[in-house]
C-alpha cells in the first residue's frame, strides 16, 4: 500500500512517509493508491469483533507488515487504547425508535479523536525508537484536536509538540486541557485570530519544504492520513453493533449521522462507504456551514467570518478534508483536484463544476442519498437548523 497526493505533485510515499508529513509537498493531502473493497465474507467474520480488534483489522490493510509487524500493530493498538475509561474503549448507547449514540469519548480528554490520536501516538513512537529520530509536531486547533494530541504525545523524549489555540474561541475546559500540562516537550500558544486563521501560517510552513525537512516538522490535525484511517473503525463498528444479522439476500442499510468541523471523520465514513459497507451518511454542521454550501449548491466558498457557537470545535470555515472527499468524488483526478484547490487557495471561493457536483451521490454515497443538515446556530445548542 502506497500513498498519493490529492494534487499528483509528489512521488508516492509508504504508510511511514504519509505518517510523518503534514501536508503533503505539494500542498496536497495523502491518500491510498488504492482502497480496499471488502466482499460479504469478510463483513460477516468482522461483525462479531470488538472495536480495538476492528482496528487492527482495518489498520492491518492500511499497514503493511514490512513496515509494521502484525504482531506489534496488535501491541501498539492495544497500549493506544489502554488509557480509555470504558472496558470496550466504545459503547453504542441504544435509545428508542431505532435511534442509537456511538459513545465515542470515553478517552482521556473525553473528545473522540482520542481514539485515532492515542493510536497514531503510539505509530510515531513505533517509527522514533527504530529511526532514533526526533520530530517537532505543529497543531492547529479549535478546541479538541489539541489536547488530543498533546495526551498521546506528552512525555515523549523524541517528540515536541506545539499547538496554537485560538484566544477566546475555545471552551474554558478545552484550554485549561492544554495549558496546565507540565511536560517539557509540550508548548502551548495562544494566537490572535480564529482557527482557520491559525492554521494559514501552519500551511505555509510546511510549505517550504527546506524548513520543513530541516526541523522534522509532521501534522497531527486529521491532514495526517493515520488520523482518517483509524476513525474508518467507528463506522464499521458502528454498523454491526445496529444490524442484527448480515444473513439477509440483501445487506441492511444503517444510517450514521456525524457532526462536522474540519472533516475528517465523514472522510473516514466516505472511505468506509468506498470499501463496501451499506451505511448513509448524514453530516451536521453548525452555523459555520461551508460543508452543507458545497453538498447542496457546489458551493465551496469562505463566509465573511467564522461564527462563534457553543460547537466551538465544529466553528471552521475550511475544512481541509472536503480536498480529500472531492478527490474521491472526481474518481482520483489529481490534475483537476489541484487546479481546483489552488484557486479556493488564492480566492477562497470555489464554484464546483457541475459535473463534479452532480457526482456527490452517485461516488460519495454509493446508491445512497447525501443529505446535509445545518443547525446549532450559535448561541443555542441545538438550534433550528438554519434556511436551506
């Protein structure tokens, strides 16, 4: 398994490579040469393990044994989520009428990147203690990512880790997260300006790929393709907790609906849906609804401001995985995915092609329908869902 660039600047790397970048060096985002797709056979022998054992499972076709032995990815899965509160590291709450939660914050920040950033930690230390290697890990954050990433890295003598939150847009709890951790190797910045205005400067470090190179600087924001990968589990987990049995003609279909701010877990949900399991995805944005803008009018353009909600960590006005989700849809046309984001990145507004817009059910979804709900205008939580 090697990893492309959405923009086809770069030659491919291996799971290492796309590990230990950022961004990729032509301004792209890693993704898998190819994605696997997974017949009945193998829905049906998955559908009765626990969540840290579909994690291996799901990392193990991501991972080659080459780079990592399958016995240590176990290891290290297992260590990841050693910390986690809930005996099963995740629990599906079940409601009425149908309706479930996927409890996925039982880590030690209570957010559910634990879940991917805790794994990923444990990834990069694997690679640092055999490479004898140092790196310094920039993070922008609009409240969870941060102190996520911060836990699965604190202590860690090969690791700085650097992180810039936005000053007076994070909730009291989420700061105090990052700011009262002691350790040496972390370094916590507050920064004039909201997150999206935060992560320019990141961008244009990693951009120059000299500076870059010469610090070992990496990402653990969800452009950091281990992040995606991971989170690919609380799907399929999801699914088979909610299906009684897979033995019908046709496979049930579930819905899955996923709150979102930069991205990356719907990205996850999108590749799920790509390697074969039947799940809808709804996505709900808050005010900031650039994601719901594109889905429903092809929209991919800034709003004047970023809007304050109580959802402060969904409060994003580009997220940087929509660059992997329109790659998908435009079946891995590097060549237009580039053309495309460099405009957004001199504009900030982007008009889809219509062809490519048309595409969002067909490519995204499967067969299914992608339905897009706006709400939780600020300062309500929940809200009505904003005028279409």
């Amino acid at each position: 398994m090697e990893y492309i660039s959405t923009r086809g600047g770069t030659r491919a790397v291996d799971f290492e490579g796309a590990l230990f970048s950022g961004y990729a060096p032509d301004g792209g985002l890693f993704m898998p040469q190819h994605i696997p797709s997974l017949d009945r056979g193998t829905l049906q022998r998955w559908s009765s393990l626990s969540y840290p054992e579909l994690v291996k499972e799901l990392c193990s076709l991501f991972v080659p044994a080459r780079l990592v032995p399958r016995n240590v990815l176990n290891e290290l899965i297992d260590r990841a989520f050693s910390r986690f509160r809930h005996k099963n590291v995740v629990h599906l709450s079940r409601l009425k009428d149908g309706l479930n939660i996927l409890e996925l914050w039982h880590g030690v920040t209570y957010a559910f990147k634990d879940l991917s950033l805790s794994c990923t930690g444990q990834f990069l230390q694997y690679f640092l203690e055999k490479k004898k290697k140092h790196v310094n890990i920039l993070v922008g954050t609009s409240g969870d990512t941060g102190s996520s990433a911060i836990e699965s890295v604190r202590g860690q003598k090969n690791v700085d880790i650097f992180v810039l939150l936005p000053k007076g847009f994070c909730t009291q709890i989420q700061e105090l997260q990052m700011t009262t951790v002691i350790e040496d190797n972390v370094h916590v910045f507050a920064a004039h300006g909201n997150s999206d205005e935060i992560d320019e400067p990141i961008k244009e470090l990693f951009a120059d790929v000299d500076f870059a190179g010469k610090y070992n600087l990496m990402s653990l924001n969800s452009v950091n393709w281990s992040r995606i990968m991971v989170q690919i589990a609380h799907f399929f987990y999801a699914y088979f907790q909610c299906t009684p049995s897979l033995d019908t003609t046709q496979l049930p279909m579930v819905e899955i609906v996923v709150p979102t701010g930069g991205g990356g877990n719907i990205t996850a949900g999108c590749i799920a849906q790509k390697m074969g399991l039947p799940i809808r995805l709804i996505t709900v944005v808050n005010s900031n609804d650039i994601v719901h803008r594109t889905v429903q009018h092809g929209d991919f353009s800034l709003a004047e401001s970023v809007k304050a909600t109580l959802a402060s960590a969904m409060d994003i006005q580009e997220p940087y995985n929509m660059e992997r989700i329109l790659w998908l849809l435009s079946g891995s046309d590097s060549c237009l995915i580039k053309t495309l984001m460099e405009q957004f990145n001199i504009s900030k507004r982007l008009k889809l092609p219509e062809d490519l817009h048309r595409k969002h059910p067909p490519v995204l979804l499967g067969s299914s329908l992608c339905s897009q709900i706006s709400g939780c205008p600020s300062p309500s939580w929940p809200g009505s869902p904003d005028p279409p």
